[in-house]
C-alpha cells in the first residue's frame, strides 16, 4: 500500500515537471519575435542626450535602461538612480526613452536596453561625447615688427575631443605650409591643440589680419576664431609727380613729393642740384609740395625729395627742362616744310612720268610707204616696181606718210 502511494506521488511530480517543462517552452516560443532597438548617440558636452529603446512585439515584458557602470537608471516607469538629469520621455510596452541633461565626458560609453524575456534579450547604444575646444588664442606678436625680420605665430586651443583642426588664412588667403601639435590633455579625453606659422614679413604685410581659425565638429560649422593685426615698419618710398608733362616759360610748376613709410615720415626736404633752393620767393615749399610760381630757364636742373623716418631715409629725383611755348607752339602746329617736300616729290614723280611716257609712245609709231613712195607708179609691172622700190630706199624717206 505504501508502495502504491509513492508511486502515485512520483508519477505527478514527473507530470507537473513535464507540464513546466512544456509552458516554459511555450514562452520562449511567444518572445522569439520580441527584440529590442536602439541608436547610437552623439551629443556635446553640456547638451541633452536621448536614449530611445522600442520593441515592436511585447507580450507586457519590462524593459530597462542602465548606464555603462551597469546602474539601472529606469524599470519601465521608475526611477532607479537618484540623478536629477536623468529624465524619462516615454515608458509604454514598445518603447522606453529617457533624457540625460548637462551631459558631462564621464557620461560617455555604453548604454544597455534590457528586455525581460526568457532569456533576457539586450542591446546596446553608445553614447559619445564631444569635447567643444576653447577660443583660440594666438602668440609670438610683439609690435612692431621690421621689414625683413621673420615672424612666428602660434594659434593654440585646449578641450577638444577628438582633436580639433587649425588653419591660418592672411586677408582670407589660405596658408598651407604650417607646423600641427596636439597633446592629450591631463583628463586623458580631451586634447590641445597647437599650430605655427613663420614667415618674413615685408610692407605688403602692414595692417594685414592674420586669421587662426578652428573646425570642430561640435561648432555646428560656426568655426571659433582668432585675429592679429600686423604692424609692419618699414623705409619711406618716394616719388616725383609734377603738375604738368611739359613745363613752359612764364608758366608755373607745382611738383608733389610722394612718399610713404612706416612710422609716416618727416616734413620732406627739397633741393636743387645738390644744394638749396636758389630763389625761395618764387620755391616755396607747402608742406610735401614745390610751387615754382614763374619758370624761366635758370630753373631748369635736377630736383630733389628727400623723406625721413626712424627706420631710415629715401629719396627720388626730378629732371626739370624749361620749354619755350613759341618752341612747343611750332611743334604742335602744322609742319610745312614737310609738306612743302611731298608736294615737290609728287610733282616730280608725275613729270618724269609724262615724259616717258612721251618717249615710249614715240617710239612706237605706225609707218606706212605708199606706192608713189615706192617708185610704183612709174613701172610697167609688178615686178619692175618691187625692183624700184629696193632701189630707191634712199630717197623713200622724203615720201613717207605717217600714221599714228
């Protein structure tokens, strides 16, 4: 009878094993089609991150996010870690999203969607953080810089990741020649950034905008920049301009002394053939210009600019002719004994050819010897006249007639 008994229980202890065994096999069946999706996210450092998880089929399974540390931060509607930016936007069956504000680098890595089935069915989203670089700053300008002299500039920028690009522009020109650094930063995330440029200055450079400018994909195509102005000291150049190309006799000249340097140079000097100004009441000097009120011939010579200026002294020359307006009258009017000679050139042409052209026609004449000429008219024959027209050849020329 005890016999019985046991038996009886076993065979319901194999039954209700066998009965689990199956409903659990039915379960899993029923969650094959239930997967839960995720996207990665890039966000920047101090911005909002959203981390979205959805499930297209769910039989009312629990989803669930946690963090890289493996802390769950929400179980379908409830909040697990006490973290003010943590945020939930959406808990339903198919989807369970939560915001992260304030997002700091220590927030970057791998979050996990878990989803409650049997077994648990996960995946994973990466959440990457970028680094905003600092406001470059640019180096090395110490104002002023000579003519000449080889200038160095460094644009330097901290805090980016990845690291952050640098390029120079002059006046919005490219330059592509330049030195690259970057430096992992003390947090082992970030990184500096540094960049040189060298290159002889010249006065072209003067008041040039030298541009650092940074790319970083975390700018949203704003590129943070930095400038320096350049000052550039440099020789005057000089230069004669005259009131007019061809000065006359009773008229007056204003010669303008144009020079230009840096730092502005000096009041300029003005000098005649190596010494002063010979007559300074008609020479007056107004400021960068020569007024010579009334040229007459004693003016003419070589005249003088001369400009100064702490970096040093150039100066230009100005060849002065006095032209006599009678001179320049005649060279400006008609010339008549150039067209007195071609006149007696075509008239000379056409009498030479009027004569040849007599001669040649001359020449050229018809001549036709009639029979009296000949002696024909008195031959009894043909033949005797043919025999007294070669005979009397001497005296045919006093009887031809000619014809033109």
């Amino acid at each position: 009878m005890i016999w019985k008994r046991s038996a009886v229980l076993r065979f319901y202890s194999v039954c209700g094993l066998l009965l689990q065994a199956a409903a659990s096999k039915n379960k899993v069946k029923g969650s094959q089609g239930q997967f839960p999706l995720t996207q990665n996210v890039t966000v920047v450092e101090g911005g909002t991150a959203n981390l979205t998880c959805r499930v297209d089929q769910n039989d009312n399974t629990s989803l669930q996010w946690s963090n890289p540390a493996q802390q769950t931060l929400y179980f379908d509607d409830k909040k697990a870690l006490r973290d003010n930016r943590i945020e939930l936007v959406r808990a339903s069956w198919h989807e369970l999203s939560i915001s992260v504000s304030d997002v700091s680098l220590s927030d970057e890595g791998q979050y996990t969607c878990s989803l409650f089935t049997m077994p648990v069915k996960t995946s994973k989203a990466f959440l990457t953080v970028l680094g905003v670089p600092e406001k470059p700053q640019i180096s090395g300008f110490s104002s002023p810089v000579m003519e000449g002299d080889l200038m160095q500039l460094t644009c330097k920028t901290s805090g980016s990741k990845p690291a952050a690009d640098i390029r120079w522009f002059k006046n919005d020109k490219e330059i592509k020649d330049v030195k690259y650094l970057k430096e992992e930063d003390a947090n082992r995330k970030t990184f500096t950034v540094s960049s040189t440029l060298d290159f002889r200055v010249d006065r072209n450079d003067d008041g040039v905008k030298v541009i650092c400018r940074v790319d970083h994909e975390s700018l949203n195509s704003t590129p943070q920049v930095a400038m320096q102005v350049l000052e550039i000291h440099y020789t005057p150049s000089v230069k004669i301009i005259p009131s007019t190309p061809f000065p006359q006799e009773g008229q007056p000249l204003v010669l303008t002394c144009e020079s230009k340097g840096k730092p502005l140079p000096e009041p300029v000097l003005w000098t005649k053939d190596g010494g002063e100004l010979p007559d300074p009441d008609r020479m007056v000097v107004s400021g960068r210009e020569l007024n010579i009120i009334f040229l007459n011939k004693t003016d003419n010579g070589t005249y003088r600019c001369e400009a100064t200026n702490t970096i040093g002294q150039s100066s230009a020359e100005y060849v002065l002719i006095v032209h006599d307006p009678n001179a320049l009258a005649g060279q400006t009017g008609p010339d008549h004994a150039l067209i007195g000679g071609i006149v007696a050139v075509v008239v000379f042409v056409t009498l030479c050819s009027i004569f040849l052209l007599g001669r040649y026609l001359a020449r050229h004449k018809g001549t036709y010897l009639t029979n009296e000429a000949k002696g024909a008219e008195d031959a009894p024959d043909a033949d005797t006249a043919i025999i007294n027209a070669e005979g009397s050849q001497v005296n045919a020329e006093e009887k031809k007639e000619y014809f033109i």
